[in-house]
C-alpha cells in the first residue's frame, strides 16, 4: 500500500519564545517491508535542519530558532510505501524455554530490550503475568500473540484517561489507557519473561483516514489517534523483529507505517525541545494518512 502522510505540530506560546531548539524523529524507517519514497519538513519559523542518525538507527532532525518567535509550526510530509510481511513458521514455533537459551547466547546485543528503561518498570505483577503467558513448554509465537489478545480484551481505550508519564503499573490497576500504554505492558511484560521486546511510534491508516481517501472500507476497522501510533516488536529465534499491535489484536501490517523504535517511548518521541523565555499555551498535533 502507498501512503501519503501529513503530520503538523503546532505550538503556541504565551509570549514570545527568544529561543528554541528542537529535536524530531518523523521520518519513517526503510526496512525490507517499508519503502520511503519521499519525506521533507517545512518549519515556520524558517530553520535549517540537521540530520543524523541515533543510536537505535532512527532518522533525527534537529533545528534551532535564535530569534524571538511567538508560535512554531512543523509540517512533515511523506509518501511512502508498505508491504505483506512473509511468517517463517519455524521462528514461532521454538519454545519459550529454547527461545530463552537463544536470546542468551546474544545477550549484549539484546540488553536493552531485556530490561527495564526509563519508562518501563518490572515488578512482581508484571512477572506474575509473564508466568501465565509464557510457561516454559509453550511455542513463542502462540504466546505472544495470547498476550497480545490478552491486553485487547482486558484494557479499555479511553483517550485522556492516562498522560505521558503514567506507569505500567497504573496502567495494570485501572486496565485503561492509550496505545502508548497498551504497548508499554505487552514490553514489559515480554522482558519479564526474559524476550527482547522495543517500543514502536508510526502511523496507522484508521477507518476514518480511509473514508478520507473515498475507498470502500474492504478491512476491519482499527483503532488508533489522529497523532502517532504506538506497537511493539518482539524478537523472534533466528533475530527477526516481529510487529504485534495489542490496541488493535493484530499483527501490525500493510495499514502500519513504521517510523522509529526505542527502549519506550522517551528514545522515539516525534518531535521535542526547549525554548527560552515563555511557556507553551497551546500544542495541537494532528496527521493526515491518505492511501494513494
């Protein structure tokens, strides 16, 4: 499938900001299931950015304003390109207790999607649930993918009912969140049962983007903000990244747009920053996916 991606962040400021630095990560990736075919930002205030890439192989563009400025707006605008994944049934089939011995072996490579990170804690309820999910004898792919029905079916959605900083924990006693929140248990959860798990941000096309783009609705409708989109990726056996989106009980697919991944959300926030004398009053983000 082939999208066209406008995303617009907006702030506004009390007063005027003297200064500004900030720091995006909105480029989708290129993988072997994902072709970017273009991608551009337009700022106003006018500012040339800086591109690198992060330590988790995301693409960054950084950019400062050093003149007084009483609003920013970030136009992002991508057209790219997803494919059908291919299942190698043999990676989803080791047990839990081979996968263990594999990821082991490469436990270097795998340390920071085994543990806790800045916003992903492990405590004895998480460990609790990754017992029941994945007992020793269980093939990993089933498991994951009970996991992955578990949080659908036991978690409500409910925009505005947890914020940027709300915990695992918090999430597990009110079983209500966002998918920022839903992806942070399943990872959680997933490293407590020693398996590499990272957090992923992108884009999905909801039923909405798709009545937009006046195309008959031929799939099942999925869930998702008219911002980002949050899922998870599992490291398989044999060292594919395998995508599951526990909001909407799927496997993250051809409607998914993949644009960075991290330890959780903090390594791969779209866009963040500071500024100099004022503080925001107003901060809109809004995205326009149109399938081509």
């Amino acid at each position: 499938m082939r999208f066209k991606i406008h995303h617009r962040t907006y702030y506004e400021y009390a007063g005027s900001a003297m200064e500004s630095f900030m720091e995006t990560r909105l480029q989708p990736a290129e993988t072997d299931h994902q072709k970017l075919h273009s991608h551009r930002i337009e700022i106003d205030p006018a500012a040339n950015p800086h591109h690198y890439e992060d330590y988790f192989g995301n693409a960054v563009q950084t950019f400062s304003v050093i003149h007084r400025h009483d609003s920013l707006t970030l136009d992002s605008f991508t057209e790219v390109e997803t494919q059908v994944r291919k299942k190698h049934p043999a990676a989803w089939e080791v047990s839990i207790s081979e996968s263990r011995q594999i990821y082991r072996s490469d436990r270097l490579r795998n340390y920071e999607f085994l543990h806790a990170s800045p916003a992903i804690s492990l405590d004895a309820a998480v460990n609790k649930l990754a017992n029941r999910f994945f007992r020793a004898s269980s093939e990993i792919g089933p498991a994951v993918s009970e996991l992955n029905q578990w949080i659908h079916q036991s978690f409500t959605y409910q925009t505005g009912s947890t914020h940027i900083g709300t915990t695992v924990a918090e999430v597990l006693k009110t079983n209500t969140g966002v998918c920022q929140d839903f992806a942070q248990v399943m990872i959680a959860i997933l490293r407590s049962a020693e398996i590499p798990a990272r957090y992923v941000v992108g884009y999905i096309e909801t039923e909405s983007q798709r009545r937009s783009s006046q195309q008959p609705a031929r799939r099942s409708r999925l869930v998702g903000a008219a911002e980002s989109h949050a899922w998870v990726e599992v490291k398989l056996p044999g060292g594919e990244w395998w995508p599951w989106d526990p909001t909407n009980n799927c496997e993250a697919g051809e409607r998914h747009v993949k644009v960075a991944v991290g330890r959780d959300y903090r390594d791969c926030t779209p866009t963040r920053g500071v500024f100099k004398g004022t503080h925001t009053e107003k901060l809109s983000v809004s995205v326009d996916m149109i399938r081509q």
